[in-house]
C-alpha cells in the first residue's frame, strides 16, 4: 500500500527546498569562516548561529517529507560563491541568498496551493514568516552598514557592528507585532 500523501511534483520541490536550505547552512558556513579569517568574531558568531538555523530549517523540510510518506532524497550541496570581498559585500551576498530563497519557498506555496495539497500549503506558511524575519535582518544589517559609512566604513564602525552582532538577537521584530504605541 502506497503511504505516500505528497505528489511526485511537490516531493520533488520539497527535496530541493531541503537542498537549497543545506546550501544556504553552507553559504553562511563560508561567510563565518572568511569573518574570522578577517578578525570580525562577532559577526562570525552572528554567521554561524546562521548556519545552525539553516540547517534546522533543511531538518524540518526533511522531517516533512518522511511525515508526509515520501522520500527524502539527500544529494550534493553546492560549493558557496566565491568569499565577500568587504563586510558589505558579506551582508549583500547574505540578502541576496534570503531572496532566493524565499522566491523558491514561495514556488512551492504556490504549487501546493495549484495541487489543493493544503497539509504541505500549511507547513509553508512558517517558511513565509520566517523569509519575512529573515530579510528584514539582512536589510536592517545593510542599513547599519550603510550608516557606518559602507564600504568606507571606518574600522571603528566595523569593530562596533562586530561587537553588535556578537550578541545581536538572531530575529527581526514582526511586522505582526508592530502598534502605533510601539511601531518597531
């Protein structure tokens, strides 16, 4: 008896989901190292919190599929793009791999919402918020350095973001949560 309660289609789409999450625990893997190669410690840690949540985010991926009946199927990550060349160019690099990815999560909302396979329309959801959170963290990142002066920043404004980020909360606030009493 097949147990299987996903569609050839959206297994498949849920399989590269997880591929593209590992990929991304990689891309923030690479960007940790090249920080504490450059003496950056904080944004380091800040990178490999990153990586650890991305991995998580492929784990739950997996753990669905297997759920759900189908098969998890585990193939080769692709090697990160080549090193940042600056602390702006990292936080670039990191907005735009949050793009990506969210354009690919929301590919598979729409195909589980085409399919009425709602189960998988439902799990997404948590992806969609948390695309949100992760790309007002990067755009908010963006901004600081921007206001440090970009890639002209002093080395006083990147040791000061370095230290930031060392403890920095790994959220953005929600725009759910946001009152006229407390907009941010």
């Amino acid at each position: 008896m097949d147990t299987n309660r996903l569609s050839k289609t959206i297994e498949e789409a849920l399989n590269a989901q997880m591929t593209k999450e590992a990929h991304a625990s990689q891309i923030y893997l690479s960007y940790a190292s090249w920080a504490s190669d450059k003496g950056f410690d904080g944004i380091a840690n800040f990178l490999f919190r990153h990586a650890n949540e991305e991995r998580n985010h492929m784990m739950k991926v997996l753990e669905y599929i297997l759920e759900r009946g189908g098969k998890a199927k585990i193939v080769t990550i692709p090697a990160p793009d080549a090193d940042p060349t600056s602390v702006q160019n990292c936080f670039e690099k990191v907005f735009q791999s949050e793009v990506d990815n969210t354009t690919a999560i929301y590919k598979l909302v729409k195909m589980s919402h085409d399919e009425q396979d709602w189960a998988t329309w439902n799990f997404m959801q948590w992806f969609v918020k948390e695309q949100i959170e992760e790309e007002t963290l990067a755009m908010n990142l963006l901004n600081k350095i921007k206001i440090a002066g970009g890639e002209k920043a002093s080395g006083e404004a990147l040791y000061a973001l370095d230290r930031d980020l060392e403890s920095a909360p790994d959220d953005a606030p929600s725009a759910e949560d946001a009152t006229a009493a407390n907009p941010i």
